[in-house]
C-alpha cells in the first residue's frame, strides 16, 4: 500500500469508513403519481365548490319560509351529508380493494361524483341536495384507497416526498371549488351578455359550477381508466403471471422480449416497489387499533372538527344580512374572498411552508396552528361589530377579514402536519408523516386499505357532523340571541383550545446524534 493511501486512511473521520452509506432515494414514479392526485384533486374541488351559494340556494328552495335566521340549520344539512355519506362507506371502499383491486375501485369515485354534481345543480328542492350530496359523500369514499396506491407505488426512500406534495393538492382544489361556486352561481344575473337569454339558466343558477365540478372529476377517471396500474400486490402479481403464461405460449421469435427473460414493462413501473403478494388475510378492526394510530387520530379529530366549523362559518357569516350580524356579501364576492385566500394560501405552502417546518419544527407549527383557529373564531364577532357600524363592510371589516384569512393559513399548515409529519426525524432531519405511520402501522399489507379507510373514516366523521352542529349554533344564537348572537363563537373557540392542549399529545421529534 502506497504512502498515500496510508496517509488518506489515517486522514478520514472514523465515522466516515464505518457509518453505513445512506440508501439512495428512488426516483417518484411521477405518472401515476399524478394519476393518483387527480383522482383526489376531485374531493375538494366538489367538497368546495357549493361553499360560496349554498346558503343561498337554501333560501331559492323555499325551506326557510323566508327567515333567513334558519339558513344555518339547512345548509349545515346539505354539508354535512357529503362527509357523513363518506364516513360511512370509507371504509367498506378500503376493505373493497383490499379484496377486488385498488384500480376499479377507484375507478368508480369520479364517475359518481360527475354524476350526483349534475344532479345536485339540477335541483330544485331540498331534500333532492341532500340526496344529491350524500351519494356525492358515498362516491367520495373511496379516496382512502389512493393513499393506499401512493404507500405500494413508493418505498422508504421516496413515500415522504410523495405524501409532502398531497396538502398542495388539497390547497389547490379548495382554492378551485370556491372559485368556480362564486363565479359561475347565477351566470344569467352576473354575465347576462352571455347567459341572460338562456332560460334554463334563469331556472337553474346553480347548474354550471356544479357541471364544471362534475366534468373536473369525470376527466380525472378517464385519464384514470387509461393510465392507472394495479398496485394491490396479490392482483398485479396476478395479471403479471397472466401475461407471463400469454407470452410464454407464443411462439419464440426475435420480437418476443418476454421470451428471452425480460419483463413486460406494461406493469414494471408499478412492481419495481411492490413486494411478493401477502398470503396472510386482512386482520380484524382490533388489531388495527394500536395506540400510535390511535393518538394520531384523536389529534385529527379535532384539527378536523375545528377546521370544518370555521370553513362553514365562513360563507354563512358572510352571507347573512348586516342587521343579523353577517356581511351581507352575495356569492360572486364571497367565491372571489375565499378564491383569492386559496391562490395565496397554495403559493404560502410551496414557498415558506417547509421552511417554516424546518426553522420551528413540527409540534411548534401544529400548536401554533391550532391557536390560529382560535384567533379566526375571536375576531368574527368584530367582525359583525364593525359591518353593523358602518353599516357596510368598510375598512376595519376586510382589515379583519385579512387578519383572519392570514391565521387560517397556518391552519393548512396543520393538516400538513397530520396528514405527512410524524413528530420523528431521520438521519437527513427529513420530517415523515403521519400517513407514512399509520401505513407502517399496518398488521400487514393485506390491510393497508383497511387502515388507511380508517384514518380516512375518522375525518369524514368529524367533517360530517361538524357542519350541522357549527351551522345550528349559528342559527340558535342569532334566533334567541345567545351571547349577543355569538354563542357559536364561544363554544367553537372552547373546542379549538381544547384542541390545542390535546395537540401536545404528539410525539417528540426522536434526538438523532
């Protein structure tokens, strides 16, 4: 051995010849990783989009009988039928791919929901929106499964980043939704050069947010049913074999690449990270109930319940008239507030969110996003304060108005952290999420779609009853004037503070040395 090489030996840290090298990151299989966040980008964007006119539509209906202090009870109805259709079928939607596939069951999503949209904006009295909503709910349950796509299609080195990218498309659908709801509601009265000599929509002003919600969802399952692969370990191996025997019984020639030991690369892009199928069948409900998942989702109920109050609380305050105590804004003004909030809130996100993450740390941002909720609760009654003033919403109002949207975007932030961000780190100081543990979490692959229909189970019962009961405390305490008319804000903002202490529930990051 040369002087040299002595020489460089004796120079290198010791941790450097004996640490093991850090495993190589896969490269996201991008593709289906798009197809996959199509198919959830359909969720917000029909959760949102009946936000910015429903309260209303709730009045057109005639429900109401003409006291607009009521709205609350009827509209929280119609919103919470969406989520608690959901909750209920969650997880049967789960336990379906664990058994038949995760692609035709997730096939079935968007077709529904492009269906029961055009129903709902073809509605012309209450219950048919409940109706309509609910099989919206029903349709939509079954987006636990693509979460359960994303955990077979990535490994270890890669999952993080693929779950670090879902708030965004959350944040850009909720951003879309209330956008096209405020915008395109009425297009007779708001464009009338366009639409104002049309009757059918004069007779259904509703029509067109919803059939432009329903085509966003019908587009992602087309481009679904053509680009999407199985991933469910025991089918793919399945189909693999099959085409395997296929090529095997051609005859050989110098274009038969299956023949000479070479995968058929239809699939390859999927198996690359998908293990030998699991023979062990999927476990009952007890054994998923292990207490890191457990925690996790007491956490989420909250952050969910209180996220749901204030995102319903939003429209109906600023729909109901000045002298109740609202703003008194039609919906084009009311989709323009929350479309604009949504474009800053996603550049937020993409720019300064992970920095902020990394500078203060996970359960830092999670407390402190909680505490923001009870910020946008305490100011809506200033909110009504200053409007009945002026008379108008002046300047003190949307000065609020941007105080509020401002907190509520460290609120995303929360959701950021519950739906990716374990309270652990790894050797890169890389934050994993909390997705990542409850798929970890699993007894075994054959119930990751059990598990994941879970997680997703309990936020949609929380976002089922969240509305209903937000909504009617808003009605009661406008009715009998409860507080002033602002019980609903003291009772909210006990429920966000009391998800706040439960938030230091979470984890330490482990110390990594």
């Amino acid at each position: 051995m040369s002087t040299h090489d002595q020489n460089s030996i004796e120079e290198t840290p010791s941790h450097e010849l004996h640490d093991p090298p850090k495993p190589k990151r896969t490269p996201l299989p991008r593709f289906q990783l798009f197809i996959v966040f199509l198919i959830q980008f359909a969720e917000p964007v029909t959760a949102t989009v009946i936000y910015p006119f429903i309260n209303q539509f709730v009045r057109d209906t005639g429900i109401t009988r003409g006291d607009e202090r009521k709205t609350g009870y009827y509209a929280g109805v119609i919103e919470s039928a969406f989520f608690f259709a959901e909750a209920l079928t969650v997880f049967q939607w789960g336990r379906m791919s664990d058994k038949f596939g995760r692609r035709p069951v997730l096939l079935l999503g968007p077709l529904g929901l492009s269906i029961f949209m055009l129903t709902f904006g073809l509605s012309n009295n209450f219950w048919s929106l409940v109706v309509s909503r609910c099989m919206q709910g029903v349709f939509n349950g079954n987006i636990g499964v693509s979460k359960s796509v994303m955990g077979e299609i990535t490994d270890s080195t890669n999952i993080a980043d693929a779950f670090a990218l879902m708030p965004l498309n959350w944040s850009f659908g909720s951003t879309i939704g209330p956008i096209l709801g405020g915008l395109l509601s009425q297009p007779a009265k708001t464009w009338p050069d366009l639409f104002g000599k049309i009757l059918f929509f004069h007779q259904y002003p509703y029509f067109l947010p919803c059939a432009i919600a329903g085509l966003i969802a019908g587009v992602s399952g087309l481009i679904a049913s053509i680009g999407l692969k199985e991933t469910l370990p025991s089918a793919a191996s399945q189909e693999k074999k099959r085409r395997a025997a296929a090529a095997s019984s051609a005859t050989p020639s110098a274009t038969t690449g299956l023949l000479s030991g070479h995968d058929d690369p239809g699939y390859a892009a999927v198996e690359v990270n998908v293990p030998e199928p699991n023979t062990e069948a999927p476990p009952p409900l007890r054994k998923l109930l292990v207490r890191p998942v457990l925690m996790t989702l007491l956490v989420h109920a909250f952050l969910a319940f209180t996220d749901m109050s204030v995102q319903v609380l939003q429209p109906l305050v600023y729909s109901t008239s000045i002298s109740l105590g609202g703003l008194g804004f039609d919906p084009y003004h009311i989709g323009s507030i929350m479309g604009i909030w949504g474009v800053v809130n996603a550049v937020f996100q993409l720019t300064f969110l992970g920095r902020v993450i990394r500078r203060f740390g996970a359960r830092n941002v999670q407390k402190f996003a909680m505490l923001s909720y009870a910020i946008v609760l305490t100011l809506y009654p200033f909110l009504s304060f200053f409007a009945q003033r002026a008379g108008k919403a002046d300047g003190f109002v949307y000065a609020i108005i941007v105080v509020q949207l401002t907190c509520a975007m460290s609120n995303s932030a929360a959701y950021g952290m519950l739906d990716h961000c374990v309270q652990r780190q790894d050797t890169d100081g890389y934050t994993a999420a909390i997705q990542i543990l409850i798929l970890e979490a699993a007894p075994n692959r054959a119930s990751l779609g059990a598990t994941n229909g879970m997680a997703q189970a309990v936020g949609s019962v929380m976002r089922s009853i969240a509305p209903s009961i937000a909504s009617s405390l808003f009605s009661v305490s406008l009715q009998h004037q409860l507080a002033g008319g602002n019980m609903v804000f003291l009772v909210l903002l006990g429920v966000a503070l009391t998800g706040l202490r439960i938030s230091f529930l979470l984890p330490a990051p482990k110390s990594t040395s």
